[in-house]
C-alpha cells in the first residue's frame, strides 16, 4: 500500500492523510490481520506498542488499513463467487444448447416418422411396407424388443457386449433412442437439482437426468458405482468379476439385489455387465446392462425369494466441465417385472416418475450434497460430520429395509398368526443381527435381549397425500402413539428400547424435535426427537426420564411427483454414539398415481378443502381427482424389538396388538386429512364448509363489529360462504377458544394453523395456556375478566409459542367473545396481528 508522503519519510502523515507503507509495515499489517482481521481501538493501540516498526503511525491510520484489508478481502471473495457463478452458468448454457440441440433431432425424426405413417395410411391397399418407414417407426425400440440368440460370454464376448451397451447408452444419453417427456413438476434452471426427464412410449421404465456437480469425473464416477451408499433400496452390489480391456477400460460382472419396498412384494435382483471406459473426447463413461441369454462364461441361477428383473442399456455419462466440477447425464432403463406384484401394485413398477425420483434423482442428490460439502466446514451439528451422519441416516434406512423383507440368510423366520392375517411377526436370534445389542445403555437396549422381533403390516390409503399424513404422523406423535397398552408397555419396555410410550404419569411426554441435518435439496431430514418424561418402567413412573429417538424423515414435498414419504426412527442413548445399536422402526407411504398433487404446500386439513361445496357434494375433492392427485397410496409399517427368547408368545401378542391399534390410529388420521371428507368424525373437526362453519365465521365477524366498531372484513364481503372463505385468507391470524376451565381451540384460519404449527385434526388437544409463556399468562389472566365483562380486550404484544415450541412474536393482540344468535357467549376470539417466527 503506498501512498505520498509529505516530507519523505516512511509511515509519515502529509496534508492529504496518506500514508506510505514501507514492505516492513505492510508485512507486520498483513501478519496482525490474518490474526485478528477487526482488532478494536485498545487492540490497535497495543498493536503499536508491539511492533515498533509500526510506532510512527497513528492508531487512525492503522484503523484505515484495515478497513480497506477488510474491504479488499470481501471484493476478492465477491469476485470469486462471481466467477464460481459464471462458471457454472457457462457449463449450464453449454448442457442446454447440447439439450436443445438434442430436441432438434427428435422433431426431425418425429417429423419424418409422421410423414411415413402418413403415407402408410394413404397406401394401406399395398402388401408390404416401405422398409425405411417401418425402419424409422421402430427406431429406437427395436434395439429393446428384438431377441438375441445366446451370446457369447467368454472374454472377447463379454467385450461385443460392452461396446454394444456403451453405443445403445451413449443413443439415450445424448441421442434419440428414447422420446424423452420433461417430467411433471421438474423445472429446469439455475436452481434445479438438473434437467430431469422420463421417457414415453418405449418398453419398461426409464428416466434421464442431466446436471453440473462440483466433482471431477473420476470422484463422480467412484461415488455413482458404490450405489448402497446413495440408493437406500439397494440391499447388495457384489462384483464377482472383473476384466481388463485393451482400451484402458474394465468390464465387471455384477450380482446386485434390491429391497421389496413393501410387505406385499418380493425384491428383485440383478445380473449385469457393468463397462466403464474413456471416450476420446475425454469423457468418463460407466454403462451397464443385464446379461440374459449367454452361453460359454459365468451365470447367476435363480435366488430363492427374489424376482429377477432387467435392467436395458443405462449408465454414466460423466464430462470434465471447463473450470472444474463436471457436467453428469444420468439413464436408467429397467424393466422391473411388474407380473409379479399385486395388481394394485404395478404402478410403483410401471412408472418412470417413481424410477426417477427412487433413482436418477437421488444420484445427483448425493453428488449435489458431497460437492457441497467438500466445499463447506467438515463438522455439522451435534458436532458430527457429515458422512457420519449419512452413514446413521443408511443405517436407519437399511434396517427399517431389513425388517420389511425380512430375508431367511439374515435369520428372520415367520411365526404363526393368530387367526388374522394383518399382522405379520418375523423373530430373529441370529448372532449378526444381536451383535451390538448386548450393551447396557441408560435409556438403552438390556443385555438380557438375546432375540429381535419385528411386527409389520401393510394398509391401502385413499386421497390422502403421503406428505400431507407423513407431515401430520411426525409433527403430532401423540395421535397414534398415546394408546393406553400398559400391559403390552410392562412387558415389552423392559425386554426392548422400541416402545415409544412407556408407562406414563400425565399423558404423553411432550415432543422436541433437535434438527440434526438435511440435503441439500430438502428432501431427507435427519434429527433427534426428544420425549420428555417417559417412564422406562411402571418402577420409574415416579421418576420419568426423557426417551431420545434418532429419526429420519424424507418425502415431506408435497409438490414433488412420485416421492415415497417415510418416517423411520430408533431409540438412542443420551450419549449418542455414532456406533450405537439401532432396531429401527416406522412407517412408509408409497403414492400408487403418480399424478400431480393439486394442494397447497402448507395445506394439511385447512378449510380451503372444504369452502366450495354444493349440492354435487365435495367440489375440493372432485377438483383434487381430476387434478390427478395422489387418489392411492400404499402404507407400509414395521417395528422392531429386542426382547428375551422365553417371552416370545407374550412379546409377540403384545406386538400384534401395538400394531393394530397403530393401523386403527393411522386410518382415523387419514379419514380426517383427506380432501374428500366432509363432516364430522369421531370429533376430530368442525364440519367445514357446511352450513355451521359458514355460521361460525358470520358470528366471529358481527362479533367483531359490535364490539370494537369497525368491520373485521374488508367491505363488500356478503353471503356466509364468502364470509368464511375471507376469514380463511385472512393474514391475521384468528382462532377461537371454548369456554371451559381449561379452553381448548376450536377453530383457526389458515394463518392461525401456520402460526400453531398445527392442523385442525389436532387443534383441539392444544389449550389456550399452552401457547402463552410465564408473561404472557399473567397478562391473559389479568385481561380475562374484562373480556368477559366488556366482551372485548386489547392485549399488547409479545411472546407465544407454537405446538412445537417455537417463539412466535406479535404485534398486538385482540380477544373478543362470539355471540350467537341468541346473543349468548359462544366462544372467546383471539387476533394475533403481524406475527413472524422469531
């Protein structure tokens, strides 16, 4: 930093306050900055007594040097962000202009396959078609339909094979194999996980993604082989061979097999020939296929309990992008064998919008949340690093997988029902499965377990969304799982850790959720749930200690298409190693119509599902169908215990009827959150949009008005329907309370449900002093009687908080009671104005 001096000397002030900076000083600046880049005025003044090379410029000075060092600094990491962004919006404009350039093609082609059809169609009297039309026509399907002799695989055969994928590969990765469709929902741009795409009209399923990764080729390709640690419903990849090829490239024989997703399906497996090789633009590709009909070389018999199915030319196509990372296209092709399901279940293996969120998606996914975390801190909360907890979050998943299927090689065996069919219970005493149980925890798995058994069922759900019901089962754990079993608790919490209720004093012990990680694109969460006095034991009911659950939660998207919502969860230790035993437990939601869903992100049970009804019934529900909503949906449940052998029949009845009562619990839940459901239910909500909901929001509003002298609503508001759909939009929130000693809510509109963190199912189990902290108590308290007396209050504002917990801050608050008809006091209303999350 040099500057004019006045009379020459170094670090001399002139008139113009500049200063010259000798290297020296520069270099001694430099070294204080690095180690304390905004040092206060006393910190600067002793900067000065250190260093004497620095004594002869004035602390104002050195404050200047630094906030120019600061500024510096701050440009220099803008430019380089800058140049990060124009990077990637190069390699983006490079992948759209290939993408394009792509669609070109396939309209030429369609262009020309229509003229031959029509030709065709207008020469239907010859006896034979034009060879090149029916080439054309076909094109791109013949490769997938026409059937191939036994091929050779010895060596040299093994490498037509591979050449052979790599062509059909690289044809569905940047060719026009397959007419590729955008897929529903999926919006390419700047901020898209990539170019998503599944195909139309060809055989089996198949999806496309292209994307940029903050990865070179050679870690894309590494991490993309290594598919259990990214696909959660990969069980196994055994590579049983492998085969040097004179380009440089290696040819692999693969055995992988996949998890049933649910109980009413067997799992399948895979026999295939995985390439990988450079092209000569550099281009790093790995392809694989099924090897099906070969003779003269290695074969993989049939497997006891698993379907084989077939995967058709897919693969990696992975290229260096200019100024680092990599520009990545993703194809999946498999026919899945959907014969061998449940008819009610070939949509999950006849869909390429499930294969492309199960699948394509969440390669890219893994590689999006890695790249960011090799450019971000190692450690995240709870002071774990990242890979550790995608390593608990696999293991969550990978043992909630283990206890769907329930394999013979791991050691499950089935027992006898008890005349019902529902439930099915699977024991396990093998010694892989217990090792690691044999610790003694606190809160903990007892060293006494010497066998693990799990219950689990599987149920069909209509027009209920998977997010909405998984959204719902995680927020408002008390809804099915408060039942009152105190045998089956007595028994089993002592011989298992995977009793959430335990035996209670006060109901159940109040939910904290401790957010541990997420993906980047929000699609998995993984967190600590906290139960606060659960007891262990009827022996500890006088002494209740907190229960600690490590959940993982993924699918809460209600916008994203085919996603497979689940809630899996396993007792831990306070301590929470990251080795500790997990028996995990929970539930699986899997959408059978891939269909867009029509409702609101934040919708759960809200009155919009019910403002427009008419004579027809439920329009909500007519528009949500035609939509192509979420109509069906698959739900999967299983939970796992470790308990003593000489309590297997007790443990076993007990699990059947936890289960049950789970099942009974759910399809009460999922009544009341679907669109369709109209009424009143088991007291679960007010019939909304029917005429005594429209009553309510006219009484809140004439209320309002007799009392504070102004309209609630804005003016030109007439008829009860339009009443009740404004107080619904209102962006205040309004909730009503009922007059009991202990006023429950009965009512909210949409911004009071936001506010609560709640739905109108579980509404009514929140009380008014709940949501009021120490202060807020007092004040409401000391207000009541006037309210009741003057039948208004305005409160000033403050503090209150959520159902989850979480300080909600309010401008002004206004309570007012309802009046009736009869002008008798029907509830109390409360107003809480520009309230934000704190």
């Amino acid at each position: 930093m040099a500057m004019s001096c006045k009379d020459g000397k170094p670090g001399s002030l002139d008139n113009g306050k500049y200063v010259r900076y000798t290297p020296e000083q520069v270099e001694a600046l430099e070294r204080l900055y690095h180690e304390c880049p905004k040092p206060s005025s006393i910190r600067r003044q002793q900067l000065i007594r250190e260093c004497p090379i620095l004594s002869n410029i004035e602390p104002k000075q050195i404050k200047v040097w630094f906030q120019n060092r600061r500024c510096r600094e701050k440009q220099r990491k803008e430019a380089s962000r800058l140049q990060a962004v124009n990077r990637k919006l190069t390699a983006m404009n490079k992948l759209l202009m290939e993408e394009n350039d792509r669609l070109q093609k396939q309209v030429s082609q369609l262009v020309y396959e229509n003229g031959c059809f029509r030709q065709h169609t207008q020469n239907a009297t010859l006896a034979t078609k034009d060879p090149s039309c029916e080439s054309a026509v076909m094109s791109g399907q013949q490769r997938e339909t026409h059937q191939h002799p036994p091929r050779d695989a010895s060596p040299a055969g093994l490498l037509s094979i591979a050449e052979e994928t790599l062509a059909e590969f690289l044809s569905k990765a940047t060719g026009t194999a397959v007419e590729w469709v955008q897929m529903p929902g999926m919006k390419p741009g700047p901020d898209s996980i990539g170019i998503i795409a599944i195909s139309h009209g060809c055989p089996g399923v198949a999806a496309r993604a292209c994307g940029l990764v903050g990865l070179e080729p050679t870690r894309v390709a590494e991490l993309l082989k290594d598919r259990p640690s990214w696909f959660h419903d990969c069980r196994a990849v055994d590579v049983l061979n492998v085969l040097p090829t004179a380009n440089g490239g290696t040819i692999e024989l693969l055995y992988m097999q996949l998890y049933a997703p649910t109980t009413l399906a067997p799992a399948r497996d895979f026999w295939l020939l995985r390439y990988t090789s450079v092209l000569e633009d550099g281009s790093l590709v790995v392809c694989e296929r099924s090897l099906k009909n070969t003779q003269n070389g290695p074969s993989m018999p049939p497997v006891q309990h698993f379907v084989r199915a077939e995967m058709l030319p897919s693969g990696y196509l992975i290229r260096p992008c200019e100024g680092g990372g990599s520009i990545i296209h993703i194809v999946d092709h498999m026919d899945l064998e959907p014969w061998s399901v449940p008819e009610v279940l070939r949509p999950l293996y006849e869909s390429s919008t499930v294969l492309a969120q199960k699948t394509t998606m969440a390669a890219l996914r893994q590689l999006r949340q890695i790249a960011q975390e090799v450019s971000q801190s190692n450690v995240t909360g709870w002071g774990r690093r990242p890979a550790a907890l995608r390593a608990l979050s696999q293991r969550l998943s990978r043992g909630f997988n283990d206890a769907v299927n329930g394999f013979t090689d791991e050691g499950w065996s089935m027992m006898g029902n008890d005349g019902m069919d529902d439930v099915t219970i699977l024991v396990n005493s093998s010694p892989d499965k217990l090792m690691g149980l044999n610790l003694s925890f606190a809160n903990g798995f007892p060293s006494v377990s010497n066998a693990v058994l799990c219950a689990k069922a599987s149920m069909l759900l209509q027009n209920v969304p998977p997010a909405i019901l998984l959204r719902f089962l995680r927020e408002h754990r008390s809804e099915w799982a408060d039942s009152s079993i105190d045998a089956y608790s007595a028994a089993v919490v002592k011989v298992g850790p995977c009793s959430l209720r335990g035996s209670r004093v006060g109901g159940f012990g109040s939910q904290v959720i401790l957010p541990l990680a997420h993906t980047v694109e929000h699609e998995e969460f993984l967190e600590v749930i906290k139960l606060e006095g659960i007891a262990q034991s009827p022996e500890d009911a006088l002494m209740p200690r907190d229960v600690f659950l490590l959940q993982l939660c993924s699918g809460m998207d209600e916008n994203a298409v085919g996603t497979c919502a689940e809630l899996i969860f396993a007792p831990i230790d306070a301590s929470f190693a990251d080795d500790a035993p997990l028996l995990p437990s929970g539930f699986r939601i899997i959408p059978l119509d891939s269909g867009k869903e029509a409702s609101s992100p934040n919708r759960t049970l809200d009155l919009a599902s019910a403002l427009e009804i008419g004579p027809a019934g439920n329009k909500a529900s007519n528009d949500y169908s035609a939509a192509g909503g979420c109509m069906r949906s698959v739900m999967t449940i299983a939970f796992e215990f470790a308990f003593e052998s000489h309590l297997q029949e007790h443990v076993a009845s007990m699990a059947r009827q936890y289960v049950r009562s789970i099942i009974s619990s759910v399809q009460r839940v999922a009544l009341a959150l679907s669109p369709s459901y109209s009424g009143s239910h088991a007291g679960l909500r007010t019939p909304l949009g029917t005429p005594e909901a429209q009553t309510l929001a006219r009484w809140i509003c004439q209320s309002y008005r007799v009392y504070m002298g102004v309209e609630l609503l804005k003016s030109g508001t007439e008829g009860g329907e339009s009443v009740l759909k404004t107080l619904w939009h209102h962006s205040d929130a309004i909730m009503c309370c009922s007059l009991k000693a202990l006023p429950v809510f009965t009512f909210a509109n949409q911004a009071g449900l936001d506010m609560l963190e709640t739905t109108l199912v579980a509404l009514q189990d929140l009380t008014l002093e709940k949501i009021f902290d120490e202060h807020g108590r007092k004040t409401l308290c000391t207000e009541f009687p006037q309210i009741m007396q003057q039948g208004f209050a305005c409160l000033k504002g403050g503090i209150c908080l959520s159902s989850m917990g979480r300080p909600v801050s309010y401008e002004r608050a206004v309570a007012w009671k309802v009046l009736n008809e009869e002008e008798n006091v029907h509830c109390i209303c409360f107003m809480f104005v520009n309230w934000s999350f704190v």
